[in-house]
C-alpha cells in the first residue's frame, strides 16, 4: 500500500493538459494501485494522476457501487446526454464544494491497464464521478464550473 501526497491548488501540475499513456507496464500498474491507495485514504471518490503530481491521462473512479473500481487510461468522451446540477468536491481543494452542471449520461471510452480499449456508460453521480476526473487531465478544476459554492451547513451527506 502506497498512499501518496495530494497535490494542492495551486499547482502548475493541476492546470495543464496531461499526456496520453502509451507505456503499459508494471511501473503503470503501480501507479494505478498507488492512486486507489490514495483515493481510499482521502476518502474520495475519484482521483487523477496530476493530483498526485502524474501529468499523464489517467484517472481512478469509484463511487462505492456495484462498478467497483474503474479505471481510465486516456479516456475519450464519445457522447453525452441531458443534465444534473448536484455538488461537487475535489481533494485538491479541501472543504470547497459547490454546485456543478454536468451531463446525465454518458458514453467513454478508455484503456485499461493492460492497453485494452473499452467502451462504458455511466449516468447521474457515477457519470458525474468520471467527468470530474476527465476534466482534470486537461488542466480544468471543477471551480471553473460551480454555478454556486455551498456552504457548510449545505454539505450534509455530500461526497467528494
Ligand atoms: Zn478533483
């Protein structure tokens, strides 16, 4: 188990595009079991390289539902539909949550750590969950997005 530093905002790491993986080695796979390490240590629900100062395109995701754990290696949005405005945490920015508006569903595609590709659907808070940590491997914080931050006595039962 290796549970590794957040990165903070701010950081040059979290507001820049990060690059496509095209190495799927032990020293990814590593890295993918250190980022759900630090995922469940923080007690998030989603995490990307850059937050633990990786600029590549991979992401953790896991909600606590029946999907387990997903894993995203240069994921690609193919298609979207309808909305939902719900709040929305980060580990890079402790304590700040605020409304976001995101699409209902959606359609991705990725790789996984072998470099299979593979096609999933996601809605509500899970396709949220995955929006949230694609928009970070191209340097977009969900602050760029809050229609309203929320305060503390909002956050009843919220998840980051
Ligand atoms: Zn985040």
């Amino acid at each position: 188990m290796a549970v590794k530093k957040i990165v903070m905002f701010p950081n040059e790491v979290l507001e820049r595009s990060c690059e496509t993986v095209t190495v799927f080695d032990k020293k990814l796979t590593k890295l993918l079991n250190d980022m759900y390490d630090t995922m469940i240590a923080f007690d998030g629900v989603g995490l990307a390289a850059p937050q633990i100062g990786i600029g590549k395109r991979i992401a953790v995701v896991d909600i606590d539902d029946e999907m387990g754990t997903i894993e995203l290696i240069n994921p690609i949005l193919l298609s979207f539909s309808g909305e939902q405005i719900g709040p929305e945490g980060c580990l890079s920015f402790p304590g700040l949550y605020g409304e976001v508006n995101r699409p209902f569903s959606i359609k991705v595609q990725a790789q996984n750590r072998r470099g299979k590709t593979f096609i999933m659907e996601a809605e509500d808070f899970l396709a949220r969950a995955i929006l949230h940590e694609m928009d970070h491997l191209d340097g977009v914080l969900f602050t760029s997005k809050v229609i309203r931050y929320l305060e503390e006595e909002e956050l009843e039962g919220v998840e980051s």
